[in-house]
C-alpha cells in the first residue's frame, strides 16, 4: 500500500467538510434555495471593500517583483511591525515586528507551533467540545491529546479537571475563545484563574506549559463580551490568529503567530518557529495578501459583526420557538444546540428536512450539533418551517411568540 | 525548553536564507548597486502582465465570498479541470480533475506527499547534490533520506548506485529536473532506464516505488533542451508543480500536485493527499490564486525565459574568461561552478568582493558553489570586474577574449 499505516487511520473526509460537499450535492438535487446549509463556517458577509480596493491598488502601483516575490520567511519586516503595533495599540501590549510571524491561516500557524515544541508521547490539553482537528494537528507530531470536558451547561474551562490532569509530560494547552463550536467565551476571572494555575505547575514541575490561543473569532464578540488578550494574563502565550472571519478571507490562508515578549526561552523559540513554517512547506504567508493586511488590519469590522449578531438573535429565536434549547452565544458565529436525541440521528433528521448541521460527536461534544450561522439571514428565514417540522417530528413543544 | 529536541537539530536559518540575509545587510552598507547577490532563487523576471490583469479583473467582477472564500480542500474543481486539460494538451496525458491537488507552492506539495506515504525509516532516495530541505521534509514524517551521489562532471543519474541502494525500505524517489543546484536536466534515455530499474525492483521485492518529481522549473529549459514528462514514463508518479518560477509569483504560494491516473492504490492514495494537505493546515491552496491560474495557465513565457537564457550565456562567458570551471546549465536558472578552494572558503572570498553565493556542502555538493543568475543583466555586468579579483586571487588563468 503507497499509504503510510498512520494516514490509512486518519480515513476520509472530516464531517463537517463531508457535510459541506453534501451540501452541494442536495443544492443540485432540490435547488439551492432548498437547501439549509448550516455546516461551514465559511464567512457569509463579504470582506470589507477596502480589501478589495487594497488588492487592486497594490497590483497597480507595487513593484509586482516584490509583489509577488520570495520575503524573509517570518514575511515583510513592515507587515510584521504594523501588526504589532495594531496589537500593541489595541491591547496594551510590548510586541516588537520580530514577534510576529506571518503563517499561512490560523490551521497552519497550529502545525508550526506544535512542530516546534511537540516531543513525542508530549500531551496537550484542549477543552471539549473543540475543533476536532487539533486532534490531528497534535498527532501530526506524535504528542497526546488530553480532552477535558467544559463545565456542564455553560461549556466554561473546568479548571479543577484541568489542573489534575497536568503532569511533567504536559507541554501545552489550546484555547479557543469564542469557541468553535460552542460560540462561548472564557471569563477573565477564569482565564486569570487558569493562569495561576499554569504557574502554579511550572514551578512544581519544572515545566513551562505553553498556552496556544487559536483566535480566528477573536473579533465576533456580541453584546460587549470582553475577549481578554492572553498575552497580558499569561506570559507563555502564543497567539495563533487568522484574518478568516474577521476580514472574510478564509481561501486565502492569511494570518499570524504573535508570541509572548516574555515567552521562556524566546529566541531559540523564534527562530525555530520560522525554521518549523519553512520545512513544512509553508515557507513564507501568501505575499500580495501580507500587503493587503499592512493596509486594512484596523479596518472597522462593526458592520461585519452587526449581521452576524442579527443573524444570531434570529436563528436563536426560532430555535427557541420551535421548541429546542440552543446555548446563545457570546461570540464566533455558531450556535451550540442540544440534540433532544443521539446527535447523529438528530442530524440526519435534520438532513430528512434539509438543514445541514454537523453532529456534536465531531468534537468530542456528544449531545449538541453545531449549527453555523454565517450564512444569509433570507437562509435562516426560510428554514423555519424546516425546523419547526423537525421539532414536531421529535414531540417538541413549540413556544408562542 | 520549550522547543522539541528534533527542532533543535534544526539549528537556525538555512544556508541560502542566510545568505539572503546577509545580502540585505550588505546592500544596506555598500549600496546596492555594489553587492553581487546571487543567492537566492527569487525571480528577476515581472510575473507576466496577464497575471496582474488577471488579479484586477477578478476582483472586480467575480463574487468577493467565491473569490476569498473555502472551497473543496483540494482546489476549485473548475481550476483542477483547468490544469488536467492543459497538461493534457501539453503532455498528451489523460488526467482528469480529480488527479490534481491544488496546493501551497511545490514545498507545501512535498510535505503533503511525503506525509501521506512514508512509514518511520522509510527510505527516500535523492540523487546528490540536491535541494538541501528534502533532507528536513523526509525528516518531518521520519522518513531516511538516501542521497547517491549524481554522475562526476555530468551530474546525471547514477542508475546502477541508484539500483544497488534499493531495499524492501525505499518508499520513493525525488527527483528534481531541471535541477537546482545545478541546472542540469536528466536525459529521457537515463529516466526510462530508472523507470526500468523501478519496476523490476518493485516486482522483485514486492513494493510500489513512487516517482516524487519536483518541477518548479519545468518551462526553463534552453537550447531545445526536452524535459520529459514524468507520468508518461513510469506510473507511480506524482509532480509536484509550482508556479513560482513559471508565473514569477514565489511569494504567493500557488502550485499543484499532478497525481498519475496509473499510480497504484489511487483512489485511496488522493483521498490521503488531501486530508494531508488539510491537517498539515494548508487547508486548501490560496484562493484568488487558484483563479489566477485558472486564466494564466497556458501563457506563453518564451519572452521570460529568454530572459534567463541571456543572463546564462552572460554570466557564463564572464566565469570561463575569468578562469573558472561553470557546467553549462541546460535549464532551471543555477550556474554550478567548481571551487578552486574548499567551497565555504569559496564563498567567504566572493564575499569579500561582494559576490553572494551558496555553498555547494549546503546541497552535498563539496567543492561546488551556486551561482543563482535570476537576477538583473545589469547585476551580472557589474559583477564582472569582482569575478576577476576573485579569479586573481586564487591565481586562476584568465583566458583571452
């Protein structure tokens, strides 16, 4: 067999990605119209039209050798420096261009971090539900994954699980927050609390738990939900964010590391951290799109967020309607909605119906689906009848208006 | 440490990187005009203008969400069917859409190959001297790299070392034709032997071998110079293609694995490339790239080549009149020039006259160095007057006009 024994165990599609190409195909069948696609979290509010006046001015006027041309790995010296000094104005941190790498998304800067600090057998610890690809992203490297359920309800960190479960072969820890999928956000009361706690452990065991912050939703926060800035709580932080949903620019595989100034053992770090992107391929972020974000990185996204927030209370309010019990959210755009039976099941109800949503069993989140909700309000509008078929299918009781 | 211990075998920067560095410092000191940077593969030659045009046009009459949005992992299907039919008319090759990948540059394309096959102590021949981060990539998935010394004077294939190394181990070749460093590309004669060689030992010890072919410079071949393609030669074939050279777009990280309809175990082997490509966090090649592509495929970049055709003879003419030893280059944009001294000493004198060049031990090629001629006719005139302090220095023979 040409396939290694470790890819023949990874098997096929992801399910949310098999879901999105069966959206496709029920689109042709019964019209696109008829379809509710709730699967992806592909950004349904175009990039601000800055982006798109940016691209077109950089063509014209940039020197399209540089342009288009080979960088310092770690990208553009002044791309670097501008996004720190974003950083740096926006939340009060010390960051200098060099502690910024420019990576292609926020799935790639993943690989790059845990490349370069993963030894094998080495455990990381997520909090469940989570994107199931870390999974992969940790295994790619041979460390362990290290699963904690979130608190019951409120999906919030359990951090007494989490610091019984930290030991010397820890070596990190990932957030997300907003989460995919629960749409939750982590308290600055327990993010403080989490850090204590990681210190608490280093100098016990002589380790230094990295905190890996994977911020693609890190602007989509609703009603004035404070996204506290993880630098600024724990030292051993690097941020992994994405220019994905905050500037609607998923394909094109645009983001950055910021790591901790005060990162143990930070320049060895650095520099194997340019070294990781450049042998896995990656070798420098995409370069007309490193431009575009030294021009548009403070671009207001308000408007942005605004649709996402009407689309929310929408969906929210004819889930709750209908009869089921969605968690509401406080940021990202997807909506965490507990399955009245096996999750599976409940999926392919909803397929029978044609909504697509992706099974909470795809992020160790057994119970819930995940409903995605950057999607056009006329979409989430017409698939009330949908939902409130399925809720009658499954005896639920519908509340009035 | 927060680093692992295999990154930190890794050391720093590569050789060539560093030297790219080190130019930018020098320019900084000296002036530009005074620094002879022959480092780094970086095109000389402006993307052809269609590629800009193109970029404009998209962005200003296709659908924003289309144009910067996901799409199925492995690339557009429209771009994927693009590519077959033109490599189809161009090679008289029968692939079909879903034969091609599209990926982030031909290195991202390694990685996802070299992923997707290799088992731990799996063997990957390389004939020497080659591009020295195959090493890192067959590394990154626990692979062995075997590197066999290529024919003295003519660098080609050395079949019968090539032979004698294969074991029930060898998982795949790499093969980089034209070559970098050395700009030699491989006769049709040797590489239909070796596919020979390939399918004899895989009937004898019951293994499939595949072909890893790495083209980034595939079009720059001169003086009529065939570049063979390889999925008409031998079946388990896979190319990895960039347009970094071809389209003079490196920064932008566009390219495609090329998979052959004949290789064995194929529809399991490309369902295992493109979850490789997604977990690894490349996710999916950039997006308005891939459209770019779409449209610019099939230009003509005769004039772009001629180009470095003349920086060829150019810079070739001033070697051998300053008493050096060059190989004349059949193709890719590397001059491999014979050390008089120990290579790295070589290099050190060069750069006490300015001159950039890489090492020959960076490729295991001792007692040779690169001289990369993509850059500026006015760069390599320059040039001229240091080459000859260099030659005087080590008391070669200049030859009369």
């Amino acid at each position: 067999m040409i396939v290694s024994e470790k890819m023949l165990k990874f098997g096929g599609n992801s399910a949310i990605r098999a879901m999105f190409e069966e959206g496709k195909r029920m689109a042709k069948e019964f019209g696109p119209e008829n379809v509710y696609d709730f699967s992806l979290g592909n950004p349904s509010v175009e990039a601000p039209s800055k982006v798109n006046e940016t691209i077109i001015d950089l063509v014209k006027n940039e020197d399209s050798l540089k342009l288009h041309g080979y960088m310092p790995n770690p990208g553009y010296p002044e791309v670097r420096k501008k996004v720190a000094d974003s950083l740096n104005s926006k939340y009060n941190t010390s960051f200098s261009a060099e502690d910024i790498i420019m990576v292609v998304g926020a799935a790639s800067g993943l690989n790059v971090v845990l490349k370069t600090i993963l030894n094998p057998c080495d455990e990381v610890i997520v909090s469940a539900p989570y994107f199931m690809e870390y999974r992969s992203y940790v295994s790619n490297y041979d460390g362990k994954l290290i699963s904690i359920p979130g608190l019951k309800g409120s999906f919030q960190l359990d951090l007494e699980a989490i610091e019984k479960s930290i030991n010397k072969k820890t070596k990190a820890i990932i957030l997300n927050s907003p989460n995919n999928p629960t749409g939750v956000i982590y308290t600055r009361e327990s993010l403080e609390k989490l850090a204590e706690i990681l210190r608490r452990k280093n100098a016990e065991l002589g380790i230094d738990i990295v905190l890996v912050s994977d911020e693609p939703y890190r602007e989509l926060s609703y009603d004035g939900y404070e996204v506290p800035f993880l630098t600024n709580i724990y030292e051993n932080t690097i941020i992994c964010y994405s220019f994905s949903k905050s500037l609607s620019l998923p394909g094109e595989r645009i983001g950055y590391l910021a790591v901790s100034d005060k990162i143990a053992d930070r320049e060895k770090l650095l520099e194997c951290l340019v070294v990781s992107h450049r042998i896995l391929g990656s070798v420098n972020a995409p370069s007309l799109m490193q431009k575009v974000i030294e021009r548009c990185i403070d671009i207001d996204i308000t408007p942005n967020v605004e649709i996402y927030d009407a689309n929310r209370k929408l969906l929210y309010n004819i889930l709750i309607k209908a009869g089921f019990e969605p968690v509401y959210p406080a940021g990202a755009f997807y909506m965490w909605l507990k399955s009245p039976i096996a999750d599976k099941d409940f999926v392919d109800l909803c397929k029978k119906y044609r909504i697509l949503v992706v099974p909470g069993s795809s992020f160790e989140g057994e119970g819930y689906v995940r409903v995605a909700y950057c999607v056009s309000k006329e979409m989430i509008e017409r698939s009330e009848n949908s939902w409130f078929k399925v809720a009658e299918e499954l005896g639920l009781k519908s509340k009035a208006e």
